[in-house]
C-alpha cells in the first residue's frame, strides 16, 4: 500500500512538472514568436518615419524640421497613450498571457475539465 502511495505521488509530481513546462513553452513561444513581429513591424515603421521626415523636409525645405516634426508627433502619441491607453494595454497584455496559460492547461485535461489519466496500478486489494 505503501508502495503504491509513493508510485502516486511520483507519478503526481512527474505530472505537474510537464504540465508547467507545457504551460512554459507555450507562453515562451508566444512571446518568441510576438517579439519577431513586433521587431519586423518597428523595422518597417522605421523604414516609413525616415520616409515621412525626409518627405516633410521636403515640404518645409529643411531637413532637421522634417525630422523634429516626426519626432513630435512621436512625443504627442507617447503622451497619448501615457495619460489614457496605459492602463488598457497593460490589462490586455495580462490577459493574453493568463489565456495562453490556461490553453496549455486544457491541453492536458480533457474535454470535459476533469484531469483524464490512466491508471496502471494493479489494484490488489
């Protein structure tokens, strides 16, 4: 009986650890795979303010004013998002973390929510 308690928990903690290391690389490779689009998507929003800068110098027949135009306008959606939209992405950023999560975790369990694992203990009572 004795035996068996042990095997169980063994078996329980071998268990947990997959279950957080599945839960771990799902949110790993979100994150991986968001920080290279969020990296492309900064070079080609790079590519478009020098474009824009150099399109307002341009305009404004000074190059350094083409440049502090995009920079300002940098500066009035920081203060933007400073005063109003902080609170919103952080909570959406939880969010979507705390989902993935619990994703990985119904991959585990089965349809109906309850933990589905065999037991191949030979019950000799």
């Amino acid at each position: 009986m004795i035996d068996l308690l042990r095997k169980y928990i063994d078996n329980r903690l071998q268990l947990i650890k997959l279950e957080l290391i599945s839960a771990l690389a799902n949110v790993a490779s979100g994150l991986i795979s968001s920080f290279l689009l969020m990296g492309m998507a900064m070079f080609i929003l790079l590519m478009f303010n020098f474009a824009l800068a150099y399109y307002l110098g341009s305009v404004f027949e000074n190059q350094a004013l083409g440049f502090l135009a995009v920079g300002l306008i940098y500066v009035i959606l920081f203060a933007i998002y400073f005063l109003f939209g902080r609170r919103a992405i952080d909570k959406n950023v939880k969010d979507k973390i705390v989902r993935s999560i619990f994703a990985a975790d119904q991959e585990i369990k089965g349809e109906n929510g309850y933990d589905v694992y065999e037991d191949n203990t030979n019950n000799n009572y």
